[in-house]
C-alpha cells in the first residue's frame, strides 16, 4: 500500500527546473526558424548542455520524444510552456523607473514568453506621472492597493539597494509571490515567496576567475 | 611519485565558483555596516544557503577561518577578491546603445566591484555620436580596432538577438574572452571564450513553475 507522500508528485530538482526555461527558449528560436524535428543532440550543441542531461532532464516529467526520430519541436515546446506555467499570461509591476526600470518596463522580449508589465511604481515626485514607454509612473504609496486590486503576484524590484528591502516587504505584504531582484543586494522573504536576482557583477565575477 | 595532472591545481567546480561573487557581495555589504567579524551561520542566513555549504566551498580555496572566532570580513572579503580576480579594475564595452545598453553604460554599481565601461557603441547612424551618460556613442564599424587597441577582453551584448551572434564573432576575433550578452539568445563561442546570460523571462518563468 503507497502512503499518500508516495503517490505524491515527484519533486523535481530546482537545478532541472532552471534549466526548463533555457530549453523553452532554444526551441522556441528552433520554431521561428521554421523547424519541426529535433534531437537532444542539437539541443545539446546549441545550449552547451550534454544530450544525456537533456534526456535525463525532461525524462523527469514524461515522455516527449521516440528513439530514432527526436523531439517534435511544438509538442515538446507546448509541454515545457505548460510545465512552467507561461501557457498563459502573467501580469507583472515594476518598482523604481530609474534606467533600469524604465529599460524593463519598455523591454519588448517579455511578450509571446508568458508576461507582461502592466504598472511602473516610484517615489520620487519628480518622476510620478512621468510617461515611460506605455506607463504613466505610479506613485509607490499606491504600491500595495494596486497590487491587491489587479491581483498581481510577480514584481520587479529596480530600487537602489538600499530601498530594495523595504519595497520586497511591502510587494509581499499585498500578496506577491515572486521577485526578481535587479537591486544588488539579498533579500529576505518569507519560504513561500520566491526570488531571483538579476546582477551583471554577479555573472562577471563568475567569468574573471577563469580568465 | 606525482604525475604532472595531480601536482597542478585543483579543479573547482564551476558552481563553487559561481557562489563565490554571492558571498563577496555579501562580505562587502557588511563591511559597509561596519561589522568586522562573520560565521558560516549568519552568511548561510543572509543568503538562503546552508552553513556547511558555505564552509565547503571556502575549504576548497583554503583556510580562511578559525573554529569558534569565525571569519574576519575584511580577510575573508579580499582573499575572494583576489581568488576572483577582481582585486583590479577591468575594462569593458557595451554594444548596443538602446534601452538596455544605454541603462548598463550608465549603471553606478560597476564601480568598485571590479569593471568599468569605456567604450558604447551602436550600428545606428542615429545613435553614432549621441551623448549616453559619460559615452559618446561609437560607430560599430570601429569595434574591432577600439577594442584591439585598449586590449579590452570583456564585453557586454546589449543588441536585439538577430545581431547578437554576428557581434559575439567580431568581438572574439578581436581578442574578448569573456562576454556578458543581453540578448535572448545562446551565442556560439569557442571553448576559450567564456558566456554568460542575463535573461529576465528565464529567471521568472523559473519562478512561475512553482506559482
């Protein structure tokens, strides 16, 4: 007889999980290009990755491609976009409309990828009501009652790092669920709210060690 | 009797190497606060990431601390400097003046963290010559010889993903050697040329798996 956590969901490593994106993106590119069939090889030349990682990767979650003939492009693109939840469209706010934020709010490679940003916070009066792209700049006292309203569960913290912390409270305090951090700084959030940073330094620093 | 394979220098795993610049910003964020000493315990908690891993991937470089007085930060701070080799300034280009790239010639958060922009440039007559922050923006015509002549080996790609590629070739055969790309897209580089990403929709739809 199976416990009922044994018949649970097997849970996957975060590791595959962040890999899921990547592979989206490779096939995605492999759509555009008119492409229908594709094997783990390829994939694998593309990305860097080892095709027995691929394999290994999606084999957690099903069967999606026949010995011989690889993977048909669309399914499996089809499965990965229901896999990550972006068969759909999630609505996003962004906090700070500095360069960074206004780049973000105005960045185009969001759509057709599952988001889209729909409001653009600040607290400096100078820049509230400016017009950045297609957003008039909210003023943050707003922060919270908005959030709530649309019901918008993903933000996008471009704060300058010292303010970074207190926003990240307020966004989870109305509700949000996921962060990316483009503030150079860690945050602290409660476990179900997740976080990602996005910080060049990081990816740079990484690269001089070998260099 | 040693062969020459097990006399040279251990091989860190990239991941290790990866985490290094986390903890490096963290070090650097407490010595801003003025704190002088730190454990494995308080950096685990500041970061999301477990004390044992944290001693682990600093034994690997060697003895940074003592059992029971911990890490002094200012020590631990300027060993990973040096073990990442941003114990100097490096010089770096941008390519691509739009939104983004026009955001990262301007982003303050270079600045003694290890890298300086020197040179922007576009492909855009409109934007050859614009004033972006302290750039003048440089014709891409002249990438290869600017970059040969300052002998500059990082660069950043900031172009839409149809050119990104092509930009990645030229700044290789010009001598990069490390290339930090903007562009939704994986670039092709020999083995020498070491790539990272920064994608935002990889990093949310990572998030929205568990949404």
């Amino acid at each position: 007889m199976e416990s009922e956590l044994e018949a649970g969901p097997k849970e996957i490593p975060d590791i595959v999980v962040g890999r899921l994106p990547i592979y989206l993106r490779a096939l995605q590119r492999m759509l555009e290009e008119g492409r229908r069939l594709t094997s783990s090889q390829e994939l694998g030349e593309r990305l860097g990755i080892s095709a027995a990682q691929i394999r290994k990767d999606l084999s957690q979650f099903g069967e999606f491609g026949k010995q011989g003939t690889g993977y048909s492009i669309e399914f499996l693109a089809d499965q990965i976009l229901q896999i990550l939840k972006v068969n759909r469209v999630w609505d996003m706010v962004v906090v700070g409309a500095g360069d960074i934020g206004s780049a973000i709010a105005r960045y185009q490679g969001f759509a057709n990828r599952g988001f889209k940003v729909t409001m653009l916070f600040d607290n400096d009066p100078q820049k509230v009501g400016q017009v950045i792209g297609p957003f008039t700049v909210q003023d943050a006292t707003e922060l919270e009652e908005s959030i709530r309203q649309a019901e918008i569960i993903i933000a996008m913290v471009a704060t300058p790092s010292a303010d970074a912390q207190g926003v990240a409270d307020r966004l989870v305090s109305a509700g949000v669920k996921a962060i990316l951090n483009y503030a150079p700084i860690s945050l602290n959030v409660p476990e179900d709210v997740h976080v990602q940073y996005i910080d060049p330094v990081i990816h740079l620093q990484r690269m001089t060690y070998y260099l």
